[in-house]
C-alpha cells in the first residue's frame, strides 16, 4: 500500500496485499476497463472494511464512504448502493483468489522455519452455505434448496493458530470426494478428513504415492485383521491393527492400520490410517484434531460476512467467501508478525476501534502486558 494509507490502523491492515501486482493483473484483464470512479483497488478496500464490520448490505456500505477517512483512503467522495452492486458483480473472483493465495505464501513464510508437532498436518472436509432458491437458482442442489459449498484445507501456522491453505467453491450438491484430487496433493504430507472421503481406490494411491491419511472409517465398512499391535499401559486407544480393508470384489491392495478408541463423548470410533511409524496415541490425538476444521468454519459464520450474500450472482457470492477468507489472513498476519498471544477476534475487537487512528495506536494495545501481579480480591472463608 502507498505511504498515505499506513498511517491508519487499517491501512497496516490492509498493508500485506500487493497491490502492484493486483494493478498488474487488472490492467491485464481490463477489469477497470472505463471505470471512473469505483476500481477494482477502492472495491477491495470497501469491501474488506465491509468484512471486517459485517456490513449488513450495499446501503449501508455505501453509507461508509461518508466518513472523511474512509474518502481519503479510497480516493471517492460517494458511492452508491447500484454501483457496488455492478462492481460486485463484475470482478472476477480470480483476482481476489490471487491475493488469498498470495496470503497464504506470506503465512508460510512466518511459521516455514518453526517446528512443531502439527506441522505437517494437513485438514480436509467442507461446509455448506445455504441459499434462497429464488435468488440463487444458479445454485439449485434440491427441489426446494440452493446453496454453495466450501472444500477447504486446513493446517496450522503453529501449535494454537489454523488458516486456509486451499479452497475449492462448488454448488452445494458436489460431493466431497469430487475434491480430493485438488486438495490432497502433497507427497509426505499427513491428511485428516472424515468419512465422507473414504475412497478405496484413492487409499491406494495415495499410500503408493507416499501421502499419508487418517480417516474415520464407515461403521459397514469390512475389514480383514492381519495382526494385533501391543497396547501400551494408561492409552486412551482400544485396540491397534494390521488389516485388510474391502471386500474381495472392491477392496484395498495396501495393508492399513486400523486404531479404535473414544471420541469426546465416549462413543467408540475406528480410525484408518497409512502410518505405521507413529504410536497409537499419536495417530488418535492427530485425527481429534481434525476438529480445528469444524471451529474455523463456525469462527467464519459467526465474525465475517459469509451467511448472506450482498449480490447474488455466481461471481458477487464467490468474491465474498475469497474477502472473507483475505480478511482472515490479514488478521492472522499481524497476529504472527506481533508474536500476540491473544485470540484473532480481539484483534479485530481492538482494530475497529483504533480503525481510523494511527496503526501505532492498535499496535500498542496487542503489545500491552498488564502490570498486575496481585491475584485481585480473594473470597474469604
């Protein structure tokens, strides 16, 4: 961002997209091609403020263009709601996919020379955002129904904090397995997802491939054991084997590992697996943390828009997912470049308010480490 624009807490918000490159690519695609008024840059910076605010809809993003601060970033005096609409619906949503991929290199950057214990774990599964059929028929995925869904790849940037490493937008009535060859890629990397990907044919080519998986198995699903691995005293896990998993006529050619143990609610799991060089514990431990994924879509639906649209094209509703999933990463970025070791909505919290004063201001205040050391007033007996 120019000079001008990091004097503001926003604008040290904002700071880590580059918008060079972005100009680049929209001179190259023509996206401001006889725009005047509202570019693809002001666009983004509107739109993610939207984000960060949880706009309710086009009116009341059109309203923060009155304030005097917001003027000088954006370079506009006024906008109205038909022209956000255009823009919207206008911009594709390669561009903004380009920034989001561009994040993402960046948070690589800041945790590529740590080490630490889920490194290398990689989290696949989807959510699904529903949608009105009469405003979204473009999304039909059931007589009465629309909706989009969010293929996503999860991994961590430490040992407390996730982001988006992959994505993948379909209509809701795409079926997860459809995603697997783009999201599970990585040779000797390990990945988690849940039943709803189990693939036998993908088993065997992922364990010839060397990538390595967790899954949870079907409760129908048949197994053959071939040997009963030694639990060790005080584990949390049932039992540990050598299998063969399949019928003869569909089954998989590698030998796998099946663990059984207990979820949070002590109901019984069975958990499938490649990976024969971890302990038991380890493998059970790593598949509970597939649950991040589950907590990271609720944190999107419940901190950004992502619940309601404000267009309802194809192009308005994916460039919404891909600003929400921008405004994430900027926040995870100046969490990471802080070394703060408070949660990314209080970053938000304290964002908003020191929105238009100076990013020192905002800074400060992550920086802050109270001086008290009395324990407060205790309770007597």
């Amino acid at each position: 961002m120019d000079k001008n624009t990091l004097f503001s807490s926003f604008g040290k918000w904002v700071a880590p997209i580059n918008i060079v490159k972005l100009q680049q690519q929209v001179d190259e695609t023509d996206q401001d091609k006889y725009v005047k008024k509202l570019t693809t840059k002001a666009y983004l910076l509107l739109f993610l403020h939207a984000q960060l605010q949880q706009r309710e809809g086009l009116r009341a993003i059109a309203d923060d263009v009155l304030s005097k601060e917001f003027q000088q970033e954006l370079g506009l005096v006024s906008i109205s709601p038909a022209q956000l609409c255009r823009k919207n619906n206008r911009v594709e949503p390669a561009l903004l996919e380009e920034i989001f991929v561009d994040l993402v290199g960046q948070i690589q950057r800041f945790s590529g020379n740590t080490c630490f214990l889920r490194k290398d774990i990689k989290i696949i599964d989807s959510t699904t955002i529903g949608l009105c059929l009469q405003k979204y028929k473009w999304a039909t995925f059931r007589k009465t129904k629309a909706g989009i869904k969010i293929h996503l790849r999860l991994v961590f940037a430490n040992q407390r904090d996730v982001y988006p490493e992959k994505i993948s937008l379909t209509c809701a009535k795409s079926n997860d397995r459809t995603q697997m060859e783009s999201l599970i890629d990585e040779v000797g990397a390990m990945y988690v997802f849940d039943r709803g990907y189990v693939d036998y044919e993908k088993f065997d080519e992922y364990t010839d491939k060397g990538i390595f998986f967790a899954s949870r198995l079907k409760d129908n699903a048949e197994i053959r054991h071939l040997y009963a691995f030694k639990i060790p005293p005080g584990s949390s896990v049932i039992s540990d084997s050598m299998i063969l998993l399949g019928t003869p006529q569909k089954r998989v050619d590698n030998v796998l590992r099946l663990i059984e143990t207990l979820d949070s609610k002590g109901n019984r799991i069975r958990i499938i697996t490649n990976r024969f060089d971890l302990e038991a514990d380890e493998l059970s431990d790593i598949y509970r943390w597939r649950w991040q994924i589950e907590l990271f879509f609720k944190w999107m639906k419940q901190h950004v828009k992502i619940k309601t649209f404000y267009g309802t094209s194809d192009n308005a509703v994916k460039n919404q997912v891909f600003l929400a999933l921008i405004a994430y990463c900027l926040l995870l970025l100046i969490k990471l470049e802080r070394k703060s070791q408070h949660s990314l909505l209080q970053i938000s919290r304290w964002l908003k308010v020191f929105l238009w004063q100076t990013f020192e201001q905002w800074l400060g205040r992550m920086d802050y480490q109270s001086k008290r050391t009395s324990r407060g007033r205790q309770k007597r007996n």
